[in-house]
C-alpha cells in the first residue's frame, strides 16, 4: 500500500484505540509505539492519478460517438479490465432480468499472433454485476445493430463465427486487445488527456479456447 494510505489506516486505529483507553477497556494504545511508517518503493502505478469527474464526462462523450461506444462505454461505466470486456458472451448478459445483470466468467488474451480465452484474472474476477439502464438501452442497441451486420455479412460468406463473443468486429472475429489500446490512445488524445497516437485496423489470426 501506498504510505499516505498506511498513514491514514494508522491514523484510524490510533483513533478507535485511544477512545478505547479513555473508556479503560485498554491501559495503552500500542498504536503510539509505532514512531515511523515503513517506507514505500513508488512505483509506475503509485504516481498515476485518478481521472477527474470532468475528464470523465469528456471522454465519455467522444465514446458516445465513436463506433465501438458500446464497448467502451461498458468499459468506462463497470470497470472492466480489457480482456474481461472482450471476452464476454453473449448468454452473459442478461438484459431482461430484474435487474438486468453482466458476468465476467473469462478474459481475452493476446498470446503472440493468437487470442486466447482464458479464466479471470483472479478467483474474485469472476462476478455478476448490475447494469444501469442507460448501459442496458446502450448494450440493446449494439445488439441490434450487431445482428444486422452479422445477416449483413453471413449473405456474403464474410462472418468469422467465434462463439458468441459480444463484442466483434465488422467480420464477427474478437477483438485484439492491442486494437482497443489504440482506440483508448486516439480517443484520450482526442480529448486532450495526454498526448498519445492514433490508431489502425487489427491483422487477422488464428483463434484458440484455452483448455
């Protein structure tokens, strides 16, 4: 943990402690022993700050416009890593539920020039979230949308059935996670969030199911 975070931690149980002793349910606070916090390495993910609620609502609305702002919106609204947005089901979403709800059962991952789906990253990964309704009218239209381009392209022999995944591109094959880093850059440089690059179109590959 970061150390103004242990402070604060510190700071809490020092408090509950001494009402503690005032209260004589204790003779001392061992908390006052503790002279110096241990020190803490920073590291790259120690000196990045949070997005502010401005930032927020400016890249959220380049993502309402963008193509895939589905995808991104479901992104930035539950906190999903990216391979557990790309690796979403179909069946696991349940838009007609009361309430309507999101599993995260797998991850997809890039490993060399293949995808490969995998379990979540952790044990605590897999979970089932609600959905507001403005992500459920979002997610419906998508589906619409994705089912019209699907007809679209199965007329044509030009559909990579994959299983079901939710997110796909134009052809039905999944997402490189590489791709979508390139449309996050594009958009956070549209919004002057830091300076990034553009994006580009994802090469075809082989896909594989772990196990």
């Amino acid at each position: 943990m970061a150390t103004r975070s242990i402070k604060h931690l510190r700071d809490t149980l020092r408090g509950a402690l001494n009402s503690a002793v005032k209260a004589k349910l204790l003779k001392h606070n061992p908390v006052l022993d503790v002279d110096k916090l241990p020190a803490v390495r920073k590291t790259a993910t120690d000196t990045r700050e949070p997005m502010t609620p401005e930032e927020a609502r400016t890249l959220l609305a380049l993502v309402g416009r963008h193509r895939e702002g589905a995808l991104l919106r479901t992104i930035l609204t539950l906190g999903l890593r990216k391979g557990e947005v790309l690796g979403l089901y179909l069946t696991d979403l349940k838009l007609d539920d009361d309430p309507p709800t999101l599993t995260v059962r797998q991850s997809l991952q890039a490993v060399g020039a293949d995808l490969q789906l995998g379990p979540a990253k952790t044990d605590g990964s897999e979970r089932t979230l609600p959905l507001h309704p403005g992500l459920v009218k979002i997610l419906r239209r998508y589906l619409d949308r994705r089912a019209a381009v699907k007809a679209k392209a199965e007329a044509k022999d030009m559909w990579i059935e994959t299983g079901g995944f939710v997110f796909v591109t134009r052809h039905g094959a999944p997402y490189y996670p590489r791709n979508l880093n390139r449309t996050f850059t594009k958009l956070l440089k549209d919004a002057k969030l830091r300076s990034l690059h553009d994006s580009r179109p994802a090469p075809r590959s082989r896909y594989t199911r772990a196990g």
